[in-house]
C-alpha cells in the first residue's frame, strides 16, 4: 500500500559503535553510517519499525534491537540487513514485539542484551524480557519508576546482575539466578549528588553512573560479590557545576582510549581510567576538555564520535595556530643570546612549528539530501510540477526536479506553524497561513506576507472558479484581479474553519451552531445547508457530487438530501483530520492513521463491520505517524501528510 517513506534524520536520540560504522537512532528512524566509504543507509516504518523515534540501539553479534515508543525492533543478521539497506531493495524486515498498529504498545527507554536475549526498559517499573514465547514481564516494586538504560553485567555462572538506571530513583540492580532472587537500590543516601540517573558505562574494573552534575563510580567485583556491603559509591565532579540542573546534566558516558568521556550541554569533560580507583576514596573533578554540546557519544576506529540534535561529528586532530617553540621562547620575547658575527643569529631564529589539538569536524554523509528538512508536515499542496508541504517554525519544503529544498516563510523569532497551503493556478504562485498571516510565494522563491488581506486568523486556504479562498476567523474572502474581497454569508462575525471546492460547488463550514453553506456555481452568495453534524474539521467532494465531512464523531457522507453518519465509536479512529476521494476510493485520514475503502463498498454498520469494509494502514503497515495531517493526490499518486513524516501510497 505504502510506496515511500520520507522522515527527517534529525534529533539523535542514540549512537552506538558496530564493527564497521556507526548505528545512529534519531527521529526518522535508524540509520547506518560507514565511516570509511561514507555510505548511508537508512530505517523507517515502511521497512517494518514499529514507531520513530528510535530511542536507543543494542547490538550483540549479528542480532540488533531498537527500542521506539511502540515496542522493540529487533533483526537477527545484521550483516544481511546492511548490504539490504546498501543496495535499496528493502527485502529484510525488521522483526517487532510490545507493538500495537496504532502506536499503543510499550513505551520503550532502552534496550540490552543478557546472555543473548532482549531486555527492554519500560515506565512504570517495567521491564521485558525475551523469553521462548514471546516477551515476559518483569515488574518491579516500584510504580513510579521509569526505567531508562540496562547493563548485564559478568556474573558466575547460573547467576544473572542486571544494572537499571532510572530517571527518577537512582540506580537499580536486578539480582537472579538459582535460588537467588533480590533488587538492590542506590540513591542519594549512597553518596550519588542526584537520584536522577542519565547515562552509565563499563569503565575497565568499574561501573560509571552519570547524574546531575557528577560522575560516580564502583567497581564491577562489588556489584556482582556484595551489592548488599555497598554503601558509597565514588564521585568525579564536572568541571562547571554552577547554573541550572539541564546544564549540568551529563547526558552521555564512553570510554576512548585511556579516558572515561562525558558529554553535557556546555562541553566536553574526560576522567583518566586509571583515577577511577582513587576516586572512590576522594571526590575529584573531571578535565574540561571542549566546549562543544554533547547529547551522545560512541568511540569507533580510533576515533570519539559526537552527537548533537542534528549533528553528528568525530573528535579529530587539527592544526591549531603556529607556535613559538619553548628554546625560543626568551627570542621571540625580543631578547637575543649575544653571539659573535652576525651570521649565526639564523641558528637562534625563532621557528614556527604547527601544534595539533583536537577539535570536532561534523560529518554530514550520514544524512541523505533526498528527504524533507522537517519532520512534522501540517499541509500539503501541488502545482504541476512541484510539490509543497508545510512544517514546523514557520517553513515549507519544496521537491521540485527530484530534489527537496527548504524555505522560511515567516521570518521571526517564534514562528508558528505553517498550517494551510494553495496553489493558485493563475497567479503561478504558492499561498500560505500562519498565525502570523498570509503569506505569498514570488517566482524568485520568497515568501512575503500579503499586508492587503483584511483578517489574520486563516484556518483554510483553497483555489475556486480561479480564485484564491481564504476562511478563517473573518469569514470568507476571495483574492480576485490582486485584491480580497469579503463574502456577505448573510450573517455578521461568522469564523469559518473548513472548506471544500469541486468544479461546480465550494463547501463551507463554520463553527457548531454556525452551520454549513454551499456555494453553486453561477449562484450570487453561499446558501446555508442543513446537515446534521457540529463542527467539521475536514471537507472534500467526492467524484458523484457528494460531500465528506470529517468530526471528532466520524465520517458523514451529504448527497443533497440525505446524510449518512459512519462511526467507529473509537475516540481515535473517530477524530477524522483529513479526507480525500480518489480513482474510487475514499482515504480517511485520522488519530488512528490512515483507512482506505471503495467507495461503491461503503456501507454503513458497527463499528467492527465498518472497519471490515477497507484497509487501515497504521504504524505495522509503515506510516511514519498515527497522527495523520492532510491527504493530496498529485501526479496520480496519494501523499500522506503526518506528524512524523510524508508517506506516499502505490
């Protein structure tokens, strides 16, 4: 059903290192990066996730896990999924557990492997583990704890320590095996500066544990021989413990060469391994040793590899700025060793000699070119060969000659959504709202606000009879020889909130007790049509004439005189936000994703029968979000507006 998939490779949420690049979690997905040959490959929904983001990677041998918000995702050859993902034929799936198909499944924080088997960490004090049936849960006596990273740590046989970090109460330790059977916990009264833990590491004998503003520390001999006789465990401070909690927040732990990292939101800091020991007698602090944001950290080929919102970057060597060798130090000072004959004093001339320091170089080829520039999609629209879709903070993507580009239409601090788009076919430009305005595209590909429109709040924009229609909270107005006119509905302060237009009719539709109006062609004014519903949030007109209009209590079909209401009497499957009728078919865009259906097929029922007549396309059938924004037909093919990405049906 699901053709392609487009998501925006942004917010990284986890790096992890593999044998031969790097894995890399982050909004649209999962991606896989080859540090040689800066070959890329990329997940989504449509290779079988459950959900995006991607939270967190795990990696033991040739089995990978993600953990997403709807479930685990796992693929037992790694090797096979690469060269899959290398050659784009998208032949291996991934397996998921915990998932549902409209997103409702675990939560999923982090994911591990114990002796070969998926651990998942969940909220509520959850944690899943994979069993010969499927998932078990493990449920810890503590409700308010949300779990968000798993080590399994080396323990004798028979036995099993399984080290849990929580957001919210300290570390955790999951003691089994024979007959044994104990949870062990650590929180401030042990020594920790915070119970808010982040990030934790294996770091040469020791366990490393980030909170708030530290790094604690205890060896691993101790959590596996007596966990019960730990009662302090060792403290690195940061470098910069000043200013709010987030900055002081150690957000990422890896072990490179002989240092511990650590990454925070001002900078980079690194503890030698073999200080660990004397840290647990005497708090000490760490080296500060950039001031780049860290969010995650990996060492991979000799190399620390950095990640930051959309950024990912490697710890290189540099050339710094020239230097003044130290044996010279007194001549470059202006003050010369007395020598005999003049020729000798270029043995004692100063000497540039370049130094190399580290510095981090961002590596943007794990990021295609070939995808949108912004995740959430709030509107789409179509010339004849482009395609517009409409984002968050005040920007639109335009693919045009097989290539996305980015523009800004409203040029502020705090922009708000573009939320309605229109092509007017006799202009030849783009339209666009915001809570700002209206906006106009000129040939150039500026965006300039149209200081003539006479209202502000625009819910809906639309081409009829060859002019542009604005709705919103000033009623309707058409844009006719380059001025907006008002159309008298009849009645004063009526805020318009949806709109349809076939060749022959517009539709309109206010707020509840406002009513519906339809404007015929040839006809002077729109007329008020009775139909029995509230507030419409969608509308379109089908190719018999008939009009879709889309609630929060399903779908109603008007044919002039009748009106048939179809429910599933499902809060999110009745949250109808988009609709399209298309070849025959009628696409039904909502909460719940996306449900199909012939529309000579459509009859009204229960809601188990309704659902029964079409296909509903979810998460498990690859659309990047349940979340479902608008629906365009354009180049005969069916776009898919979400809250997580396009989505193009075959």
């Amino acid at each position: 059903m699901i053709k392609k998939v487009l998501t925006f490779s942004d917010n990284i949420q986890h790096v992890l290192s593999g044998a031969h690049g790097l894995w890399i979690g982050h909004q649209g997905g999962v991606s896989y990066l080859d540090t040689a040959t800066g070959v890329a490959c990329k997940w989504t929904t449509l290779e079988g996730l459950p959900a995006h983001p991607v939270l967190h990677v795990a990696l033991d041998g040739e089995r990978l896990c993600v953990a997403t918000p709807n479930g685990v995702a796992w693929v037992d050859d790694v090797e096979a999924l690469i060269a899959d993902g290398s050659a784009a034929r998208g032949k291996v799936r991934w397996r998921h557990g915990l998932s549902l198909p409209t997103g409702a499944g675990a939560f999923i924080n982090g994911v591990a492997f114990v002796q070969g088997r998926i651990w998942a960490a969940a909220g509520g004090g959850r944690a899943y583990r994979e069993g010969a049936d499927g998932f078990e849960l493990l449920e810890l006596p503590l409700p308010q704890a949300r779990l968000v990273r798993i080590l399994a740590l080396d323990s004798p046989p028979g036995t099993r320590r399984i080290l849990m970090l929580t957001n919210n109460n300290g570390i955790l330790m999951v003691a089994t095996g024979g007959t044994e059977s104990g949870l062990y916990q650590w929180s401030e009264n042990e020594g920790l500066d915070s119970r808010y833990a982040t990030a934790l590491a294996l770091a040469g004998s020791h366990v490393a544990v980030a909170v708030h503003g530290a790094l604690h520390f205890v060896t691993q001999r101790a959590l596996v021989e007596a966990p019960e006789h730990i009662s302090r465990w060792g403290t690195v401070q940061l470098a910069e413990v000043s200013g709010s909690a987030e900055r002081n927040r150690v957000s990422a732990l890896c072990v490179h060469g002989r240092f511990l990292y650590a990454g925070t939101a001002t900078g980079l800091h690194r503890v030698r391994l073999e200080d660990l020991g004397d840290a647990m007698a005497e708090p000490s602090t760490a080296e500060m040793v950039d001031d780049f944001p860290v969010r995650h950290l990996a060492s991979h080929a000799g190399e620390l590899w950095v990640g930051q919102g959309s950024t990912l970057a490697r710890w290189s060597d540099a050339v710094a700025a020239p230097s003044t060798p130290p044996e010279h130090a007194s001549a470059a000072r202006g003050r010369w060793p007395r020598v005999r004959g003049a020729s000798r004093l270029e043995e004692f001339a100063p000497r540039v000699v370049a130094s190399r320091r580290p510095r981090f170089v961002v590596e943007s080829r794990w990021r295609t070119a070939a995808e949108p520039d912004f995740k959430v999609c709030r509107a789409l629209a179509a010339s004849p060969e482009s395609l517009l879709v409409g984002g968050e903070s005040g920007r639109v993507v335009l693919f045009s000659e097989g290539r996305w580009s980015n523009e800004l239409v409203v040029r502020m601090r705090r922009p708000s959504d573009v939320h309605a788009l229109a092509w007017d076919p006799e202009g030849m430009i783009f339209w666009a709202a915001t809570r700002q305005g209206l906006f106009q595209r000129d040939p150039r590909g500026r965006w300039h606000r149209d200081l003539q429109f006479p209202g502000r709040a625009v819910h809906a924009l639309g081409v009829w009879g060859g002019s542009v229609i604005a709705v919103g909270a000033a009623g309707l107005h058409l844009f006719v020889q380059n001025e907006w006119n008002e159309v008298d509905l009849g009645r004063e302060h009526i805020a318009l909130f949806a709109a349809a237009a076939s060749d022959s009719a517009l539709a309109l539709g206010g707020r509840p007790g406002t009513g519906f109006w339809i404007w015929r062609s040839g006809a002077a004014r729109p007329e008020p049509v009775v139909i029995p519903m509230g507030r419409a949030n969608c509308m379109a007109w089908g190719d018999g004439g008939d009009l879709w209009l889309g609630g929060d209590r399903g779908v109603v079909r008007w044919q002039g005189e009748t009106a048939t209401t179809f429910a599933w009497n499902d809060e999110r499957r009745d949250q109808i936000t988009a609709l399209l009728e298309h070849d025959g078919k009628l696409y039904v865009g909502s909460q719940a994703g996306l449900w199909v259906v012939a529309v000579r097929n459509l009859r009204r029922g229960a809601a188990a029968e309704l659902e029964s007549q079409g296909e509903r396309v979810g998460l498990l059938q690859g659309l990047p979000d349940t979340n479902v924004t608008g629906l365009l037909a354009h180049d005969s093919r069916v776009w898919v507006a979400t809250q997580g990405g396009l989505a193009r049906l075959e």
